[in-house]
C-alpha cells in the first residue's frame, strides 16, 4: 500500500499555489539568480523548492522538501552552472508534497525537458491516461508532469511548436516555464488565470510568477505575459507567439487580495495601493464605533492602514507574528498544544486591553483561526471586537490553482454574515463587498475570476474538476 503525504486538516485559509522563474542569460550566475527570484517568490509555496539549470546541453535538476534556504547553499548553487536556469516553489494543489511531486520535473520521453508550473489542470486524469495508453510512465502524482511528458514525448523540431500544439489541449489554469538544451519557453492558459510576468536583465530577458522576483535580482519589469501566449529565451533574444486568441480573461481576483505579495505589480497597479484602498473602501460599507484598528499580521497590513486613514482611528501592532513559525517542523507537544495560535501570534495586553478593536483581516475561511484570535484578544483585555475582513465571504473551493477547504468545511456556508460573527465570537463582522474590491483594483468582474466568493466558474462545470488527489486515486506510484 502507497502512502500519500498530505497536510493536515487543521489548518485554517487558502493554501498559497506555486511561484515559477525563468532565465535565459549567458555570462551570469544563473542558478543564483534563481535563488533569490525564489527567495522572493516563497511566500507562494512552502512545501518544496527546485532550480534546474544547463550547461553544454546538459540539464541538471536539484529540488528537495523544504523553504529554498533549506534546500540550496552555496555548494549546490556552485553545482548549478549554465546559460539558462528554472526555479519552482511549490504548495500541492494536484498530487501530493511526497518527492516525486516536487518540481522542477525533468524528462526525457524523446526531448529533454525541465519544466515548473503553477496552477491546476482541469482534465488531468484524461491527459494522464492517454498518456499511459501510449506507454509512458510517471514517477509522480502531478499535473505538472503531464505537461511535462506531453512536450518531451512530442515529436516537433522546437519546443516553440510543441507547447504551440499542447497548449489547446490542457484545460485549466498554467503559467508554466519549461527549458530545453537551447530555449527557456514561458506560456500562460488562455484565460490568463495565474499570473506570470516578463523582464528584462540587461540584454536578457526573464520571466516570473510576480514583478517582485524582478526586483530581488535587479530586473526590469516589462509587461505580463499575454493570456494564451507563448515567450521564448534564446541566443536570439526575446520571441513571442499569440497561440490561443478570444478566449474571456478570468485572472485570479484573490491574487489581488492577498496571495501575490504587495510589492508586486498586477495590471499596472502595486498590490499595496490596492489593498490600501480595499480597507478605505471597507470604512466606507461598515463603519464601526471603535477605539483602535489592528491588522492580522501580515496579510492584513495593507487593509488595517487603508482602513485606520480613512477612519481616522488610530492604528498598532496588537497582534505580534512569530515568522518563523513555518520553518520548524517539529510538533509541539501535548504541554505545548493548549497555548494553540500563540505558536504564530500573540496578542498585547498592554495595547488592547481596555480597547474596542477593530481587526482587519484579508480572508476568513474555516474560521479556526479567526475565532481563536477573537479570543485571545478578549483575553487580553479587549472590551469589544469587531471583524473588518477586506473580502467578500468566501463560498466555495478553487479548481484552479488553490488549495481551499471543501465547501461544507467553510464558515460562511450556509449561514449569514450575523451567524459568522456568533460562531467567532466577535461583537459584529464585515466582509467588502465584491464591487468594492474590483473598485479597489480599478478593473471589473468582466476580467477576472471570482468563483470562491461568487460560485461562478469562468472555466466550466466546477464538478468535472479533478481533486487534489485524483491522479494518486488511479495511479500506483512506486515507494522512493
């Protein structure tokens, strides 16, 4: 019997997806330039990390468990030498965090490729068994190594015309980087649903999930990559190709909201301005008599200051966030576990007690953590507590690309904003309305996708999605 590593369900929030990298430059460092790219692209993926670079027309992979200063030092870097090099960060959203599953995926079904992807195949398990039809193994459980196999095992020339022939046939979301012995090609589904941008590093070019990956290694942001479009890094430069045309743009509305990071750019706007501008907006809809407004740390920063200037509410640190709290993997004991949410924050009496709070968050999912927040900040003196979350209530799971609880799992299932506020305790609750967000972002649900909060699925028939273990459903993966 196969086991299959998975995290465990008690946890609370959308899991971050992926963060992809790309760079074709010749006479640099380019397996530290990917480094630092995943450096700042980690907040995306926790799970596991991977650079694949090459040299000679050799290609060669590391990736391992772990954040990407666990993985990599200065001997495995020294390791990687090349021209061009790929970088992954990953949270599971298809397949499992064993192993095999970890990216960058390196085959050689007939070309030899490496190849790093974020996102989530919607017709995984057909693509997965006409490939076995035709003889080809898997090592592991991921979409991600479909695409793979699909471009290694085609038989065209350049890998330009094989992604050009693939790409219609994967349905879903993909912003996905993949090298070969001569080109770095970056392509993004059709309906541009993960983001994924292109820069310039002097004469060079890269690409990245977000422009602060840009910023880390000195590159120049550029412009996104076009839905449905096709980038490739060579010795020639910089070539694109439009490969899928008309098709309804549907980017992530929640990369908005908190899962880019907000020194990044998205449509021209930084994410910081924006999600100031989400807690203006989120004064605006629910004003509320308090003394003091307070963010949940980090995530809810940007909103808390949006929210405090237009307010005019003073604004302090009431809640202090451990950071590292992610980076220890040892379970802390029964003695440990009755202290629960203080192993990631801890609130200040000296700050909150006596005070009517407002806590401004960007999301409330399952609820496990808002409510013990709520109380803990009672605890410690609050006299009221008041939610402000700078989203509207989340209703339903993502198939493209985030790993969210079920439907029946959330809070905000079945009951009313009035009935949420019961469950977590809290003296009232107010989540943004869906119009004062895309008011925050300046563009319009006609753009986007927004299918956790509104149930519509730009996509298609959310039941004829794969979950996040289907392909471990019907495959037999051999023990590492």
């Amino acid at each position: 019997m196969t086991t299959f590593e998975r995290f465990p369900t008690d946890r609370d929030g959308p899991r971050d997806e992926c963060g992809v990298f790309g760079v074709y430059a010749p006479g640099h460092d380019v397996s530290r330039l990917a480094y630092f790219a995943l450096y700042a692209l980690q907040h995306r993926g926790q799970e596991s990390a991977g650079i694949a670079t090459c040299e000679g027309g050799h290609i060669t992979t590391l990736r391992d468990a772990g954040l990407v200063s666990q993985v990599f030092d200065e001997e495995k870097l020294r390791a990687l030498e090349g021209d061009m090099a790929i970088g992954h960060v990953r949270y599971s959203t298809t397949g499992g965090g064993s192993w095999e599953n970890a990216q960058p995926v390196w085959r050689d079904d007939g070309r030899e490729v490496a190849l790093a992807h974020n996102g989530n195949l919607t017709n995984a398990v057909e693509l997965w068994g006409e490939l076995k039809e035709r003889g080809i193994a898997f090592r592991g459980t991921s979409d991600s190594e479909i695409i793979a196999a699909l471009l290694s095992s085609h038989g065209g020339k350049l890998i330009e015309d094989a992604v050009e022939e693939v790409m219609p046939r994967l349905e879903g979301a993909y912003s996905t980087v993949v090298m070969t012995k001569h080109a770095i090609v970056a392509f993004r589904d059709p309906h541009g649903i993960r983001p994924l941008s292109l820069g310039r590093l002097g004469e060079r070019f890269v690409v990245a999930s977000e422009s602060c990956a840009f910023d880390i290694i000195g590159a120049e942001l550029m412009r996104e990559v076009h839905p449905g479009e096709l980038v490739s890094l060579t010795e020639r430069g910089l070539e694109t190709r439009q490969v899928v045309k008309g098709v309804r743009r549907s980017t992530c509305v929640f990369e908005h909201i908190y899962f880019s990071r907000p020194d990044s750019r998205m449509d021209g706007v930084v994410l910081q301005q924006a999600r100031g501008r989400m807690g203006e907006i989120l004064w605006r809809e629910a004003p509320v008599d308090a003394d003091l407004v307070i963010s949940v740390p980090d995530s809810g920063n940007p909103a808390a200051a949006g929210f405090a200037r237009a307010s005019g509410l003073p604004r302090d640190d009431g809640l202090i966030k451990n950071r590292y709290v992610a980076r220890t993997f040892i379970q802390p004991g029964q003695e440990l576990r009755k202290h629960g949410l203080r192993l990631k924050f801890n609130p200040l009496p000296e700050i909150v007690a006596g005070q009517r709070i407002v806590v401004v968050d960007d999301s409330i999912v399952r609820g496990n953590t808002t409510r013990q927040i709520v109380g803990m900040l009672r605890k410690a003196g609050a006299r009221e507590v008041h939610m402000r979350i700078s989203a509207p209530p989340i209703r339903n799971p993502c198939h493209y690309g985030v790993d969210m609880s079920t439907r029946e799992e959330m809070i905000a299932h079945g009951r009313t904003v009035e009935e949420i506020a019961d469950e977590l305790d809290a003296d009232s609750l107010a989540y943004l309305s869906m119009e004062g967000v895309y008011e925050a972002i300046g563009s319009g649900p006609e753009d986007h996708c927004d299918a956790c909060f509104s149930g519509h699925y730009p996509l298609g028939d959310p039941e004829e999605a794969n979950g996040k273990f289907a392909l471990e459903e019907i495959a037999v993966v051999p023990a590492s």
